[in-house]
C-alpha cells in the first residue's frame, strides 16, 4: 500500500511559523502592559494635580469682637511734654554731656559753657563783699569807743567837771558813727548781692535738662557759640537739646465737624499705630479741644493711652476707631457674610484660610443682620474666611487668593 506524500505533508507541523507565533504573542501584551501603565500613570498624575493644585478663592476678614465703631479718624502720637533746651546766656560751649537717646533726669546737668569771664567777675564780687565787711567791722569798732567816750562825757558833765559842749560833740560823732554802720551794713548787703548775682551767672553756665525725659536730638558740639536768642546768622546755636517726657505721650486727631457729634470725653477707642497694623491699642478720649479749625472744618481730639508702651514713639501716625459702648455689658461677637457660611442639616461651618490652605471649621451662628451673620462660637476676629467657597475645597487643601 502505498502513501498519499501529500497528505502526509498537510499534517507536517510548521514549526518555524509556530515559533514565531509564540515569540510575537508575549511582545505584544507586554505593549499592552506598558501603554496602560503609562495611561495610568497620566490619570494618577491628573487627578493629583486636581486634588492638590490650588483652588482660588475668595476671602474676608471676620470683623473684630469689639463694640461698634462710630467714627474713625486718622492722627499722630504727640509728647504734651516737649523742650528745646538753651541757655540763658550767650556763651562758646565747652562740654557736652550727653547723646541722642540717652535717658536724662530733671535737674542733670546736659552741657557747659565757658566759665572764665563769669568766674572772675565772681571773683571780684568776693572780694568787694570782704572789702565791705572790714569797712563794716571798723565802724563798729569806732562805735564802741565812741559809746564809751559819750558815757564818760556825761559823767564828767555832771560832776561839773567839763563843759556840755564836750558832751554835744560825743553826742554827735556817736550818731554820725550809728548812721555810717547802717550804710556799712546796707554796702555788706550789696556786696552779698553782687556774689549771689555772680554765682547765678555761674550756675547758669550749667544747662540743665527741665525735666526727666528722652534726648530725641542732640543740637549742638563743644566750640560752638550757643544763646537763648537768635543771634550772630547761622554761626550762633540757640539750642542744645530736644528732650521729650515720654510719660505725656498722647494721641491728636482732626475730627470733621460734621461728625464731632459722636465723640464725648472718656468714650473708649482702639488705635492702631502704621508701623504695627496687627496691634490694637485701648485708650480713652481726654479732651475735645473746644475751638474748630475754620480752614480743614475739623476740631482737634485729645486721646490717652489706657498703657503706654516703648513701641509707640513720638510723631508716629495713628489711626482711631471711637467705639460705641456695649449696652448689654457683653462685647459683640464677630460676624462674617451669609455667603462665608456652609451648612449641612443642622451643622454649620466656615473655611479659614491661613498660611496658604484652608481649614474647616464649625461654628455657632446667631441671627442674621444686614446679611451678615454673628458667630458666637468658633472664630476669632481679624481672621480670613472663604466667601463662596467653591466644591473642590478640602480640609488642609492649598489655595490662591482671588483678586475681586
């Protein structure tokens, strides 16, 4: 019998296309790993970036727990205490004895002027006053002796043993002794005069400060020519120093007129100075200055720090909230607009945005004002909360603020 050749070679197995088949197979489901990773990869990396990319929102500042402002007004810090110390004579400075800041107490001798004209003009009144007092010391002795020759005059006179005419002229150089030793006395009184005159004059060679305070300028060097008037063009100094008392210092405003009406004495402000716009500063009103300024139409307001403290200097600016006092006793508590608040069945909260993120917050609202909510528990004023805020935010997620 013989074999069908062709037949048996359709069932020949093909071995090389096989091993194609089989070698091709893996290579292409590994393409198809390698795309779906990197598919993967892209949707992992999208939807990080959507989760962690920064929403923009839209901000504001939750309105401070104080009592209402009336009026708000803008001024400078002032020292009601405040000197430019001179002399009180013309004289070359040969000694200054201080520095700009320095701390001075009342009576501390601040500089010295040249003393050697004044000095011996002091020295001549010493003189003049132990020159009279000599003078004075001889009449009285000579009005010694004359008392006695008058008593022993009139004995003799009246034992008849001399004539009264030696008496009469006893008499007479006694008086005319007793009228001298009055104008020795009165020349004494003159010469001490004189001395106490020099010594004030030497006295006021000292400058002095007025009063404890601060040295804020230092105006004048040794060699310089300083005098309590102005004098000699632009070469003659007319002060040494300005000292300020830093206890007197106080707060001035200008008040429109129009609204002058809603400041009285003793009403409660808060101040916040330029240099530290996060630091609230409590006072009271002194004074209304009782006159208005025709050209600004705005009256002057005298304001006390309830606290003095280091930080606040002299002509720094200042702005002024005058404060309505609370009628309940309770201070008012912040608020924050309708649309800041979320709410979720009987929850309520808000999103606090600080350092770049927000925080979800829950918080306690009371009634509804002028679309404004108070929140009684759960914020502090001066803090920033999300308006609208939009449904991507998340707890502790970045966001950018929007410009409106």
């Amino acid at each position: 019998m013989s074999l069908d050749k062709e037949a048996l070679a359709s069932l020949r197995l093909d071995h090389a296309t096989d091993a194609e088949r089989y070698r091709d197979a893996p290579a292409s489901r590994r393409r198809w790993w390698i795309l779906a990773a990197l598919v993967a990869a892209v949707l992992a990396a999208v939807a990080w970036r959507t989760v962690n990319s920064p929403v923009a929102v839209r901000t504001v500042l939750v309105e401070a727990a104080a009592d209402g402002a009336v009026l708000n007004a803008s001024g400078y810090v002032v020292a009601r205490r405040l000197a430019t110390v001179s002399s009180k004579v013309t004289g070359r400075i040969t000694a200054v004895l201080f520095e700009e800041g320095a701390a001075v107490q009342e009576g501390q001798v601040l500089a010295r002027l040249d003393p050697s004209t004044t000095q011996k003009e002091f020295d001549v009144a010493n003189r003049s006053l132990e020159a009279a007092r000599s003078n004075l010391g001889e009449i009285e002795v000579r009005l010694a002796d004359a008392a006695r020759t008058l008593e022993r005059n009139r004995s003799l006179v009246e034992r008849k043993l001399v004539a009264q005419s030696v008496l009469d002229t006893s008499a007479a150089e006694v008086e005319a002794l007793r009228a001298r030793l009055v104008a020795a006395r009165a020349e004494v009184g003159v010469a001490q005069s004189q001395v106490a005159l020099r010594q004030q004059g030497l006295d006021d060679l000292l400058i002095r400060a007025p009063f404890s305070g601060v040295v804020i300028s230092k105006d004048a060097q040794p060699g310089e020519t300083v005098s309590p008037i102005s004098a000699g063009g632009g070469f003659t100094r007319t002060g040494i120093a300005t000292i300020v008392d830093m206890d007197s210092r106080e707060i001035e405003v200008d008040v429109n007129e129009a609204y002058i009406n809603r400041v009285r004495d003793d009403q409660r402000v808060e101040a916040v100075l330029d240099a530290y716009p996060d630091w609230s500063i409590p006072g009271h009103v002194i004074s209304i200055v009782p006159t208005a300024d025709r050209q600004k139409a705005t009256v002057r307001v005298r304001i006390a720090f309830d606290e003095l403290d280091p930080r606040v200097l002299p002509d720094m600016g200042i702005k002024v909230r005058f404060l309505e006092e609370a009628t309940t006793g309770e201070r008012p508590a912040p608020s924050v607009p309708e649309t800041a608040v979320t709410t979720e069945g009987d929850a309520r909260s808000v999103w606090v945005v600080r350092d770049g993120r927000v925080e979800r917050r829950d918080v306690v609202i009371g009634e509804a004002a002028d679309g404004r909510l108070p929140v009684l528990e759960g914020l502090q004023g001066g803090e920033a909360v999300v308006v609208d805020p939009p449904r991507r935010l998340r707890d502790g997620g970045a966001v950018e603020l929007q410009a409106d």
